[in-house]
C-alpha cells in the first residue's frame, strides 16, 4: 500500500529541485498535477538522452551453429539492468498519483534498484533513502550515496519490507515496493522495453529470433516482461528463468506454493529471495534453472577471464543456465541463437566475488569451479559435478529430454 503525503523532514543535501518542478503554479492545473506532468517530462527527456544497450555477441566455437549474446545492461547511466526498472517505477508511481513534489522515496534493495532510483529521486528533487542488508558491498552503498541516497541498514533480510513501510509511513513518502509493482511498472507491450530492445537488436543477425531469451530472478519483473512481449509478438522464443542457490523463486514455480520462505538471502546479489514475490509470474516461463551459488560465482570470474572485463555474480547465474540451453540444443541438433544478460558491472564486486579471501569466509572458493566453467567454454566439456548439482524444470535439461514440473 502507498504512503504519500507532505515530507516532514529537509531534502538531503545536494539535491536541488529543477526549475521546473519547483513551486509550480497555473490556473488551469492543480498544482500536484502540473509537478507531475513535468516530473514524467524530466523523465522522459532523460530517457532521450540515453542510448540503448549494447548486445555482445560471445563466440563459441565449441557449440557449432549456436550463437551467444550478452545484452550488456551495465552501460546504462546506473550500471545495472535496473535502471529500466527504477524508471518504470518512477513513472508508475507519477501516473498513479503517489508521488508528490515533498515525498520522500523509500526502497528496498539490495543495491542496484536502490543505486538507479537514488539517480531518479535525484533528478526530480526527492529524497531517497535505501533499506538494504548489511551485507550489502561496499561498492554498492558507495553509488547509492553517490546517487543522493541514504541508506538504511537491516541485520534480518526479511525486514527489509517492513522497514521500508514504516520509514515510508513516519516520513509521510511513498515506498516504491519494486518486489510487488516490478511485473506491472513496465510496459510488456512495447516502449521500449529490454525484450522489445532484445529483439530489434538481433533483426539483422543469423539467427534473428532466439530460442531462449534466459534471466535470473530478482522481482521477476524482467522475466514477466521477456515472457509477456515473446507471446504478445507471437515469436517462437522460449523463456528460461535462473535462480539462485538461497531462493525460493523455483521452487514455487515447481510447487506454487506461495508461502514458500527461507531463513537466510541469497549470496548473489540483485538476484533470489527468501519469500514468493508478487511480481514473480511462473506461468510467463518455460522453463527454470537453479545454479549453485558456487557455480554462479565461478561463472562469473570465469566469464570475467573470457570478455576481459569484470561481470558481477548474476550474469554468472545466467551464463549457466545459458549453457544448459545451449547444451540441450546441441545435443537435440538444434541451431539458433540464446540471448542471456549481463546485469552490471562487476568491479562493483571487488571486495566479495573478486577477493579469495572473502570467498573461503563465505565457503564459496571457486578456482577447481572456475577452472571448470572455462573449459566448458573453450571445449564444450561438461564437469559431471556441475550437472549433478544443477535443478532444471519445464523446457529444459540436461540430459537433452525435455522435463516437466
């Protein structure tokens, strides 16, 4: 539920409203209405700023006649593919009302939608404030702060939700709640949205119309629109949704049982949760893949090695699931195209999936892992323990037969 109303606390420091949303005055609007319309404007000529993202093709040889693509979210202005999300969400929350020029925004996440929403609130004038894990990297709450934001910490993951709540209440400001508004904040029709990005992008390549489109799970709201736009165009494009090792997201697209919860979160940031989130749709997907968070992070670094550039732990995830649909396809005969996403940058990432002492604490050194993954790469060679550890349900898996929840 939305709690807007007069913030009653001071902008932070270094936020100045444009122009042309401060003090706005006409006869023929009100004024809350005339804010909002130049808010969605402000978005608006933003977005026409940008450029879209680029589409990376990975070569490889060892998967004859199947073509990989990387769709490289981490050049958008807040290095991550949530800086689509975030302007959903800001653009959702004007339209409907809930954002006024004194609320105070208020998310919660585990870094990157709280990164590119600081950029958002920021733009338009708004304080923002993150409530986020202490686990949170150091990275991450460095750009939140450098966005504008402030954070706030929580030692339990699930607390995050009510946190967020009660901070949105006391303040009199609106709580985004990207865990719910995610799936229907975009427009899955059109506008410019990553699958329709996806697809335009790969008109010209040898394989126009991919056979798998696969990405992890955070909300699920990226997952909702790839399924919701593939079948809305018609295209023969199945989806493949990943998810990490403490998540609940493929079990409840095994069971859907929505009250599903874990007791811990996920070691990948951005990505699985301990509870069912609303905007995760199981029936968008064709098929899910659950990876080790071990693997996620050696795919990562492995990955790193391969593109000469540092990747963060959930483009790991979705490289393995990736090849697990490239595997299916190669041992079915199958040409085409799989398109996966590179969700940020991993030097955000230093000081936890790139630093071997952080790993032995977490229990997830790599090196065998990693060592592993590249030659599954270069040789298209599977590691038996990385199959064995793998969960795959509906369209896919790993022995070439297609399985079913």
């Amino acid at each position: 539920m939305p709690h807007n109303g007069a913030n009653t606390t001071a902008h932070l420091s270094g936020r100045i409203a444009p122009a042309s949303l401060s003090n706005p005055r006409d006869t023929m609007n009100p004024t809350p209405v005339r804010w909002q319309h130049a808010a969605i404007a402000t978005i608006e000529a933003d977005y026409r700023r940008s450029s879209d993202t680029h589409l990376i093709p990975l070569p490889l040889p060892a998967f004859a006649g199947i073509e990989l693509y990387l769709k490289d979210e981490s050049s958008h202005p807040t290095g991550s593919l949530k800086h689509r999300l975030a302007r959903s969400l800001f653009l959702y929350a004007l339209c409907n009302g809930w954002l006024h020029a004194k609320s105070t925004v208020v998310e919660a996440s585990s870094g990157s939608t709280a990164i590119s929403e600081a950029y958002f609130a920021r733009l338009l004038g708004l304080p923002f404030i993150a409530v986020v894990p202490r686990a949170t990297s150091a990275q991450k709450i460095a750009a939140i702060e450098f966005q504008g934001g402030r954070c706030h910490f929580v030692d339990d993951a699930h607390a995050i939700y009510s946190e967020s709540e009660n901070i949105a209440r006391t303040l009199g400001g609106h709580y985004m709640d990207q865990f719910t508004y995610a799936e229907r904040a975009t427009d899955w029709r059109a506008n410019n949205n990553i699958a329709q990005s996806i697809f335009e992008q790969m008109s010209l390549e040898s394989h126009p119309c991919p056979r798998w489109i696969v990405a992890s799970a955070g909300t699920g709201g990226t997952l909702a629109t790839l399924g919701r736009y593939a079948r809305y165009q018609r295209h023969p494009t199945l989806i493949c949704g990943v998810d990490a090792e403490r998540s609940v997201f493929f079990d409840y697209y095994l069971s859907r049982d929505p009250s599903l919860t874990l007791d811990s979160g996920s070691l990948i940031e951005g990505i699985g949760r301990p509870r069912v989130e609303a905007s995760f749709m199981p029936d968008a997907l064709d098929a899910m893949v659950k990876v080790p968070d071990i693997w996620s992070v050696a795919a990562a670094r492995a990955l790193s090695v391969v593109l000469g550039r540092r990747v963060g732990g959930s483009t790991g995830t979705n490289l393995i699931a990736a090849l697990v649909c490239m595997r299916q396809m190669s041992r079915q005969h199958e040409g085409g195209s799989v398109v996966t996403l590179l969700c940020d940058d991993g030097n955000r990432y230093h000081d936890s999936y790139f630093r071997d002492e952080w790993l032995a604490e977490q229990g997830l050194s790599c090196l065998s892992e990693e060592q592993a993954l590249l030659r599954v790469l270069e040789t298209g060679q599977w590691p038996q323990l990385l199959i064995n550890e793998l969960r795959c349900a509906g369209h896919v898996s790993l022995d070439g037969n297609r399985a079913t929840p």
